[in-house]
C-alpha cells in the first residue's frame, strides 16, 4: 500500500515536482484534496520554521501524516534576501513576475551576482518531525531567459551550466535542483522507514 502524505502547498508547480522526484510509492496529496483552503500562516523568520509551521498545522487540524517546505533564494551582494520573504519580495500580491524584476533592479550595478536556492522540507510521520534541506549554487543573469519553470528560474543558472532552470526544463531541474536534493533526502528517510 502507498504510503499517504500531505504535502501542504497549493503550489501546483512544487506539488507536480515532489511528486515527479517521489515516484509512485507515494501518494502525495495537495491541500485542495483534503478541503484545506485556508492561508496556512508563515510568520516565521527562517525556512525551517516557516516550513515546521505549515506541517504542525495540517498535523493539528487535520490529523494527517505530512510534509511541507519552504524554499528561498539567497543572493550574495544582498546580504541573502530575498531568503524567506522570496514569494512576497515584491509585495503581499506573491507577484512572481514583480519578484523577478525587483531582484533585476536591486542587483543592477553590483558584479557579483551569486546566489543560492535552499529548500527546507519539515515531515511529520509517526508523530515525529525531521527536517531535510537541500541547496543549489550559481549565479542571478541581467535578462530573463526561458519558458519553463516558475519563480525566479527564468533569471538563476545554476552552478555548472549555461542554461536558466527555466531553460533546462522539468527533467534536468527535478535532478539538480535545491528542491530535488531535499525530496531525496526524504525519499531515503521514508524508503528506510518501511
């Protein structure tokens, strides 16, 4: 039998991905599924507990077994913003558009233009809560190149590659990407677990 995890997004982008990088061992439910329509708070001031928030609260509320993350982009020469606030960078709107292009603007006149994607992933299963992080380098361009992909991908090349994430597309990125690394991390915990 599969095992049964709530995966508390709405983002239909990171459901599509963790469910990709899971595989069908693992039934991955949205929010929507199990009638969850609230704005799950994330108040907190770091990834980690922005994502231990959203999984304690689908844990209270809902009894589920779950899993819920929390992913920024850090840039160097702005002292890590936009960090935690990367989906509101802009404004409350979570504008990815108007995100992408204040971060063109901050980054304008600076030369070093390194930068960081960390994603946070907090389960909670068997009424216990481990986190998983996973981290991709490389560096912010000046234009935005590619279709794919959603965020800031159309503006970050990760470390040892020409190419946006939103021009590597799906395949390439749910094998290198920040977010990958921290699924295979929890893909290894669960699979250890059976």
């Amino acid at each position: 039998m599969k095992t049964k995890l709530i995966f508390a997004t709405n983002n239909q982008h990171k459901l599509e991905e963790v469910r990709d990088i899971l595989g069908n061992k693992y039934q991955i439910v949205s929010l929507l599924e199990i009638d969850c329509r609230e704005d799950i708070p994330e108040t907190a001031s770091t990834l980690e507990g922005n994502a231990l928030l959203k999984a304690r609260f689908i844990k209270e509320n809902y009894g589920f077994d779950c899993l819920a993350d929390d992913t920024g982009l850090e840039v160097k020469a702005l002292d890590n913003a936009p960090g935690v606030y990367s989906a509101r960078y802009a404004g409350e709107s979570k504008d990815p558009a108007a995100n992408r292009q204040k971060l063109l603007r901050e980054l304008e006149g600076k030369d070093d233009r390194s930068a960081q994607f960390r994603t946070v992933i907090a389960l909670i299963i068997n009424g216990k809560e481990q986190l998983f992080e996973g981290i991709v380098a490389g560096e912010i361009i000046r234009e935005e190149r590619g279709t794919t992909g959603f965020g800031y991908d159309s503006i970050f090349v990760p470390k040892g590659y020409t190419e946006t994430f939103a021009e590597l597309g799906a395949e390439i990125k749910n094998a290198i990407s920040h977010r990958a690394e921290a699924v295979n991390q929890l893909k290894h915990f669960l699979d250890e677990e059976k």
